[in-house]
C-alpha cells in the first residue's frame, strides 16, 4: 500500500476512534456484564446516534447537515456521557479491560487495513449496485437537509433505506476524505466491525459457559465464521462443473479431486438455488456494493449483543429495551426486513423471561425440560409481554418517523404471495394482502438446503445431542439464547419455502425474501456453529466430533480464497483505494468533468444526461457528484416507485432534450424539472445519434468543454 492509502486511513479511522472513545462512558453502563464493558461497540453505537440526530435535526430544519453541526451534536454527547461517567463512577479500569480494550482495537485497524489493501487492487466504484449506492451517498453529502433528493429521479426524496448511506456521510464530513475514497473506506470498516464486533459477542457468550482463555479463543471462531466462511457448496470444486441454471447433487457428478477446483466460479455458491439470491458476508464484502444489507451489519451485530444483555438483566429492563428499540428502529431505516427479523428476536427474549421456571436440567429428555417450565400465571404473562412489545411498537414508530414519514413501503411491497397456491385461490387472485399466483411454485430441494446451510447444522444437531446426552448439564442462559437464535434462523430459511414479499421481479419473485431472510440466519448461525463448537469441546473431548468439525470447517473456509483471487486478480496489482481512477482509463474526459463538478457546482441543480439501463455505465454524472438528473436506471426507479408507468414518460422526456428540434419543448421540459445545467459527452453521442448542439447555445452558454464533453448552464 502507498503512504497516502495509509494516511486516509489514519484520517478515517481516528474521528471513529474518538467517537468511541466519547461513547464509551455510556456503553460500559449498557454492557457491563460483558468484561471488555462493550468497547468495540461504543463506536457503532456513537455512529448511529450521531447519524440519527443529524437526520433529526436537518429534517427539522433546525440545523443544516455539514460538519459544524454533526461536531455540535457530539459534544453535547460527549457532555452527556461525561454526566453518566461522573453519575455511576465509571469503573475500575483493571489490566482486563485494558488488554481487551488495546487487543479489540488492534483487531479493527487490522481489519480496516487488510481490506483497504484487498480492495486497492480492484476499487472501482463501477458494476452491479455500486452506481447507485455512490449516487445516494453523495446526493445526501450535497443536502444541507433531509430528505436527500433522489439522484435519479428529482425533484422527489429517495424512497429507499438510505440511513446506511447517511452514517458513511456523516463520516465523510467529519473525515473531511473526499467520497471517492470514504465509499471503499467504509467496505473496509463493515468489514472490520464484521470480525471485531462478532469477535466480542462470541468471545462474551463463550467466556461465560467456560473461561476468558476460551472465550478469547471462540471469539476469535466466532469472527472468522460470521466474516469468512462460505458454504458447502464449495463441495462442487472437488466435481465436474455442473449446469449453474440445472443444479444436481454433488454426487451424482463424475469425482475429479485432481483437477480441483473444476472451473469453480464463487458466485454459484449465493446463486445455487435457481431464481434466488442466498448471499453472506464475505461474498458481499469481496462484490463491495454499500448497500444496505451490508451497511446494517454493525447495527445488526450491536443488536444481538443489545439483545443478549437485554436476555441476562432481571427482568424487562426498561433502560435496555429502549436501546435494543432504539437501534431496531435504525435497522428498519438501513435495510428494513432486518428492523423485523430482530424484533422478532427481542419477542422470543421477552416471551421467555416472562415465564417464570424451576430449575433446568437436562435429563435427556426435551419434555422434561418442558415439564419443569411452569406459566404461574397466563394472564400475568400476557399483560407483561403485551405491555413490553406495546412500549416497542410506540417507540419504533416514533423513533423511525424522521424516516417514514418520507418513505412509501407500499411503492416497494405489494402484498405477501404463497408459494404452490392451489388451483382455486389462483382463480380469486388474492384475499386482504395475501396474493395467489398461478405458476408461482418454486421450492428448495432438501439437497440444495443441505449444501448451503449442512456446515451449520452439523454444529446444531451437534447441541441437541449436547444437550441431551449429559444428565448433569445444566442449562445455562447462553444455552437458551443460543436456542433462540438456532430457533429463528431456522423459521428465517423456512419461510421463503411458503411465502415471498411481491415486487417486480416475475421469474425471481422470492428472491430477495430469500436473500433478507437467510442472510439474517447465515450471521446468526455463524455465532452459533463457534459458540457450539467451544462448548462441546471445553466439556468433552469426543474425537469424532472434533475430525467431522474440521472436515465441515475446511470447505467453508476455502471459499473466500476462489472469491478473493477471481474478483481481485490474484492480488497481483495494487492500484490504491481511489474508487474513480477507472474513469481516467475508460471516460477520460467524464473523469476531467466529474472533478470540474465537484469543485464548481454547489447545492442540488438539476443536470440533464444521457438515461440508460439498470447497471450500465449511464448516469455515471448523477452518480459521481451526487446531482439529480431528470432520469436514472430505469429498473431502479421502477422498483422504488412501484410501476414502471412513473419513470417511463421520462425516458422520452430526455430523448426529446437532446434530439428534438423544438426549442418550445425541450424548454418545456426542461422547465418541468426545473434543469439548470446539460451535461454532452461520450455517453450521450452514444446514445442519441442526432444530438442537436446548437440548440444548447439558444438556451443557454457553456461553462465547461474538454474534447468532446460539453457542459451547458441554462438560462430560461
């Protein structure tokens, strides 16, 4: 890496540093039964305070969004946890915490290292979701407030979670790194709180069912499960390559171990299943699209963690089930389905502790673990469990309102479809918000099930038969939470198998419920496999079950090697973490003019280009600066607006800007979305043929040219 990658990321990580720093006060009084006292977690909570308040205030209107204000908001947090420390006297910082403390912050700049050096040698911020995902994090760095405008399709706000995309903003600002290097910055830090947060969380559940010692050791488990490990699928490099679009089972393919890996491509293992998308971390951070699934993995991890400490206190705590309702609120604001699934968590936390129970042993028998939990009183139960989730529901909605109440779900959504409806609900077509779909009948095949998540539940079989097979084990509280979490990853990669969330997609119409659900369940399953793993091996040394961990290990294991040498070529050529130098190479000129922009135009202007298809090179202006454009990837704007009827007049709108020969009309469109400036380069030549130039001079002068990029500002 060279001195300046080494500089941005002195630059970016210290601000993260001192936020944690500032939040730990706080944070030590949320986890202080964890013995690190929830140190790596203090940042991710400061982030999403932070980002969280500058949503508040510039959506008020109270405060513009730049760095003064973000500074503002933490200092008066930094006074306020100032108060907290001086209130509970802080604790006393022994060696522990202090080898935890260098040791866990050791663990995050390592990580934010490796992938900065991991993505240099491929960091363009160019192909699949990237365009977008730039689009709207510099569309929100041009927002004095919120909402930030859609890139692609003004004058209205974005109508996606977009709170992911904030926190890297407010990152950006406080930085002062210019976006181009922030976005692949941030890769690597979700990469690094990936291993780090997991890292904590594992080694506290582990420490307390056996020692530190060991707890450190299936921390270290834990993260590089959650981080690296694919799935059995990497099974197929020891076959003959298969049909990707027919898949078998493994065994029926002709064995060729010699030649392994047989043309394996890594992308077939979170696309195995046909018409679905099954993807998990260490794919997402290799492919590094910001999107939200990926940007909510520290507030997801800060979740569970929330959760479990939420499991450990006497009781409902109120203190801990607004945090734990606080950060379900942002969850739903960065990648909705996850908002969901972990309310869904907090409700099997809160049910359980709500029942009242005798001593636990395992007798072998599950149903005399049942027989020992006895309801004292069901009405008792019921008004403390409705009274918990009636505080939830009120807080989440009045938390998430800056948010929702610029945001249609319905535009996105449109209705919950069953999967292999019979014949005659397919005639009414749908009943309330059930929909019944003719031909909508895929399911998984209990082999295809077996590759992706066997690894996984080898390690749960593996705890049932623990927990039965020892008469004097005694069931401990991580016990019953690791069960909750085995409980709900398994419902999570169930339901796809029934029902799907409707969107536009025909062919691939469960795909995304798949790929929120089981993503989901990959993490959490990811800290049960180590926590299982650790607590087997620490009671008994069964020798079989050790040879069957390593061969379920190794495969798993493997894959981010094939991921990270095909994406990256083999890492042979380092090209440093700017994620728009492609342009210098591919558009030149688009390149030249994108830096003129930034430097030159202020604010949010509306400026015309050329409109194109979903994951294509077109819009890369509105992506790159972050100013709106009349029009963006079709698709997209399909989706997020809910029929393709909205953005398709647009599509000859623009067509009409460039290529008609009426000055009325294009002044009337132009007029319409209140245009200021018409962008003329490569793109455009390529896309309309018969661009009319001078018609531009009438309607306005130019204030850039370089080859054949031309920049009009308007003035009608």
């Amino acid at each position: 890496m060279s001195i300046q990658d080494y500089i941005y990321i002195l630059q970016w990580w210290f601000p993260i540093f001192l936020l944690g720093l500032i939040f730990f006060p706080i944070t030590s009084v949320i986890f202080e039964s964890f013995f690190d006292k929830g140190y790596i977690f203090s940042r991710v909570i400061a982030l999403g305070t932070i980002s969280y308040l500058s949503l508040v205030v510039s959506d008020l209107h109270v405060l513009k969004f730049n760095p003064f204000s973000i500074l503002s908001i933490v200092t008066i947090l930094l006074i306020v946890n100032i108060l907290i420390w001086n209130k509970k006297r802080g604790f006393k910082l022994n060696s522990q915490i202090i080898y935890a403390v260098i040791f866990e912050e050791l663990l995050f700049i390592c990580g934010i290292v490796l992938w900065s050096f991991v993505r240099g040698h491929e960091p363009s911020i160019n192909g699949l979701e990237k365009f977008m995902d730039f689009g709207f994090l510099n569309s929100i760095l041009r927002s004095d407030y919120m909402p930030p405008t859609d890139m692609w399709f003004p004058p209205f706000p974005i109508n996606y979670y977009y709170f992911g995309h904030l926190s890297t903003a407010v990152l950006t600002k406080i930085s002062f790194l210019p976006s181009f290097i922030t976005f692949n910055l941030m890769i690597a830090t979700l990469f690094s709180f990936a291993f780090s947060l997991t890292f904590s969380l594992g080694a506290n559940l582990i420490k307390n069912v056996t020692s530190l010692k060991k707890g450190i050791f299936g921390g270290i488990i834990s993260a590089v499960f959650l981080t690296f490990a694919g799935n059995l699928h990497m099974i197929y490099g020891l076959f003959k390559a298969y049909d990707v679009n027919n898949p078998v089972p493994f065994w029926n393919l002709p064995f060729l171990p010699l030649s392994f890996p047989n043309g394996y491509w890594y992308p077939n293992a979170t696309r195995f299943i046909p018409y679905t998308i099954h993807e998990f971390p260490i794919y997402s951070f290799v492919v590094s699209d910001l999107h939200g699934h990926v940007l909510d993995i520290m507030y997801v991890l800060l979740s569970i963690a929330l959760i479990y400490t939420l499991f450990l206190k006497k009781g409902v705590d109120k203190i801990t089930l607004v945090v734990v309702t606080f950060f379900l609120s942002i969850m739903y604001m960065t990648n909705a389905w996850d908002g969901g699934i972990y309310l869904l968590l907090v409700a099997l936390i809160i049910g359980f502790k709500n029942f009242k129970f005798l001593k636990i042993k395992s007798d072998h028998k599950f149903t005399k673990i049942i027989n020992n939990l006895m309801v004292v009183n069901v009405k008792s139960f019921l008004f403390n469990f409705l009274k918990s989730f009636l505080i939830i529901f009120v807080l989440f909605f009045l938390f998430s309102l800056p948010f929702s109440s610029h945001f249609d779900s319905g535009e996105i959504v449109h209705g919950i479809g069953v999967v292999c409806a019979p014949g005659f609900l397919t005639n009414i077509g749908h009943i309330g918000p059930f929909l019944f779909e003719a031909n909508h009948c895929q399911h998984s095949t209990w082999w295809e099930l077996l590759t992706l998540y066997g690894f996984f539940y080898f390690f749960v079989v593996s705890f049932i038969i623990f927990i039965l097979r020892f008469k004097k084990l005694k069931l401990l509280p991580e016990d019953i939470f690791i069960l909750a979490l085995i409980f709900l990853s398994t419902v999570l990669i169930i339901v796809p198998e029934f029902v799907y969330l409707k969107d536009i997609y025909p062919a691939h119409y469960r795909a995304n419920t798949m790929f929120k659900l089981v993503y989901q369940a990959f993490m959490m399953l990811s800290i049960v496999s180590s926590y299982v793993l650790v607590r087997i091996l620490s009671k008994t040394r069964n020798f079989i079950f050790y040879i069957l961990s390593c061969l379920f290990i190794i495969p798993v294991l493997i894959y981010p090697y094939f991921a990270i040498k095909s994406y990256y070529g083999d890492l042979k050529t380092y090209t440093g973490i700017d994620g728009t130098q492609y342009l210098k190479t591919r558009y030149p000129d688009d390149y030249a003019a994108i830096n003129w922009i930034n430097t030159n135009i202020k604010g949010r202007p509306v400026m015309v280009e050329a409109q194109g298809d979903s994951y294509t090179d077109y819009e890369r202006i509105s992506s790159n600066t972050g100013l709106p454009t009349i029009l963006g990837w079709t698709v997209h704007e399909w989706l997020w607006r809910g029929s393709y009827e909205v953005p398709a007049p647009r599509i000859q709108e623009v067509k009409d800007i460039y290529e008609s020969r009426d000055l009325n009309l294009t002044k009337k469109i132009l007029k319409k979305y209140n245009a200021q400036y018409i962008y003329v380069g490569g793109l455009e030549y390529q896309k309309y043929n018969n661009i009319n130039s001078e018609k531009f001079l009438k309607l306005g002068k130019i204030v850039y040219k370089i080859g054949q990029t031309t920049i009009y500002k308007l003035s009608i």
